[in-house]
C-alpha cells in the first residue's frame, strides 16, 4: 500500500511536470485513428504515427480516442526526438466553462457582478506576473506574499465596492488582519515544525534548479493568499452592517456600534471559519485519502506527519485571521464612522 501511494502521487506530479522539464515542443493535434500499437495523428496539416512507448509514462489524461484533439510533446527519448501524446486538450472547455460563469454573475449580479470580475482579473494578474515571478527569482516569499496580498486586497475592495468611505474603511482593516495574521503564521509554522516539506510537488524544490525556493516562505504566502480570499468579505460586511447601524440610529456611541457589529460578526465568522476549513479540506482530500489508506503507518504517526501538520497550520491561521477580522473591522468602523 505504502508503495501504490508514493506510485500514485508520482503519476500526479508528473502529468504536470514532466513537460516543462523533458519535452521541447508542444502542438495540439487530432487523433485520426487509434490502433494497438500507437496513434495516427493530425498534426500541423501532416500525419504523422505516434507508437506506444513502455518508457512513456500513460495516465488517463493521455488516453485519446478518435477524433479527439490532444496536446502533443516532443520528448527526448533514444538518442533522438519523438512526439508523444502529453494531455487532453482542454482550453475550448474551459473558456465556455467560464463564459458561463461570466454570464451567471452578470445576470444575477449586475454591474456590481461586473466590477467584481473585473477586480477578480486584476487580482490574478497580480499572482501570475507579480507574486510568481518574484518568488520564482528569489525574492523572500514572505515580504512578497504581504505586498501581493496588500495589492489584492485593495483591488478586490476598491474596484468591486468603488471609492467611499466605507471602502477605505474595509481596506484598512484587511491590511491590520493581514499583518497579525502574517505574525501568528510566521509563530505557528516555527513552533510546530513544519518546512513546506509535506506535498508531494515539494521533491521538485528540495534539488536542482528550483533549490534556491525558501518552501517555508512557500507555505507561508500560500497560507495568506488562501485566507485573503475569505478575510476581504468579513471586512467589508462588518463595516457596512456598522455603517448601516449607524444610519438607522445616529445617536449610538462608538462603545455601542461596536457591540452591535460585533453581534453581526459572530454569526458570519462561524460560516466562514466552516468553509475556509472545508476549503482546504476539498483541494488537500486525495492525498490525504492516500496517508489514511496508508496501512504501514498507525494513525498517530500519519496525524503527526508533515503534511497533516501544514493544512492543521493552514486552517488554524487562516481561522484565526477571520476571528480578529471582526473586532478588527467593527473597532474602525464604530470610531471612524461615529467620528463622522
């Protein structure tokens, strides 16, 4: 069992990984026909015979069937280059996929829908050519993590909700949440001894190229983004559920604003500490579904491995983050709004 997990884990990191570091080239082709012995494929107006090769890892991405587009990898093989089929040629899918997203939050949420994608762009513009690119050139993740997520959460906030008060206000907040929950993770990722070392894509960063990769800092920006995410809603709630207290009854003082939009806070921290939770819990279900199944291991030493660990460190700061999120929000809301 112990040697079917390690062999499954493999098979997964290699569809993703395998072409950036053997394959040359990439095309998309059309499977014409599938034979015992290999592929006859459409590729760049030729046809060209794709034969079986035992040295060529299959997995079901690379399973093709007639008339089917694939993408196709030149590998390294024999002394010589060959083309081999690599994955499934999903990008169509994808993008009606999303126009359906895209039309959903239109119908349904309007022109606030709208700016709300166009703050959702903007945030993954700044992970795939801000965040990224500094890591991968060496740049401590941790100070690039915080600087990222400053910049998401001012986007994500400004362009979605506009420029107001309340806005200003919200912001604010996620940057104070964020840096006490930059604190709290640097506090729990040293006090329980976790390095970035529990997934399986980590082998690629102990060795080689890729070796200069801090995966503690890693781990760290990948705990922030991931609370980010859900901290950004908490802010913005609370300051507008006080802020809408505040219009109601002008005549409360700081002290009361505060203790109503704290009530307010309480039930939206218990949602959203149970879905932050269950988040993690989906995106990490395979590979711990692998270490439970693990039956060379007891159970105490599985819950105390590394990767147990991380995603315990991952929900408990990110938890953490939207529980101060609240008396964070409402302190700021409460005394700037009845400053006003």
């Amino acid at each position: 069992m112990k040697l079917f997990s390690k062999l499954c884990a493999f098979l997964f990191i290699f569809c993703f990984f395998a072409g950036s570091v053997f394959a040359n080239e990439f095309a998309v082709g059309e499977v014409l026909q599938v034979r015992e012995d290999g592929f006859e494929v459409k590729l760049l107006g030729e046809k060209i015979k794709i034969e079986n090769n035992e040295n060529f890892l299959t997995t079901l991405s690379q399973e093709a069937s007639e008339g089917e587009k694939m993408v196709l990898g030149k590998f390294e093989m024999g002394g010589g280059k060959i083309w081999q089929i690599y994955d499934k040629y999903r990008s169509p899918r994808l993008l009606v996929l999303a126009l359906l997203f895209f039309t959903l939050i239109f119908i349904v949420g309007g022109k606030r829908g709208l700016s709300s994608l166009l703050g959702l762009a903007i945030s993954i513009a700044i992970i795939l050519f801000g965040i990224i690119p500094f890591i991968a050139s060496g740049l401590d993740p941790l100070l690039v993590a915080l600087v990222g997520g400053f910049a998401i959460a001012g986007v994500t906030i400004f362009v979605a909700h506009g420029f107001s008060r309340n806005s200003l206000l919200a912001f604010l907040s996620t940057v104070f949440t964020l840096l006490v929950a930059a604190l709290f993770a640097c506090f729990a990722i040293s006090f329980t001894k976790v390095f970035g070392t529990g997934g399986e894509e980590s082998f690629y960063f102990l060795s080689g190229e890729f070796a200069f990769i801090d995966l503690r800092g890693l781990l760290f920006a990948g705990i922030l983004l991931g609370t980010l995410g859900v901290l950004d809603d908490i802010t913005v709630a609370q300051i507008a559920s006080i802020s809408e207290i505040q219009k109601a009854n002008s005549k409360l003082s700081s002290r009361e604003l505060f203790t109503r939009g704290m009530k307010i806070g309480k039930e939206h921290i218990a949602s959203m500490i149970n879905t932050l939770a269950l988040a993690y819990a989906g995106v990490s279900l395979p590979l711990i579904l692998l270490l439970f199944l693990d039956s060379s291991k007891p159970l105490w030493v599985i819950l105390n491995s590394e990767f147990i660990a991380e995603e315990v460190v991952r929900v408990v700061v990110g938890s953490s983050a939207l529980i101060l999120a609240a008396p964070i929000a409402s302190f700021l809301g409460a005394y700037f709004l009845r400053k006003r």
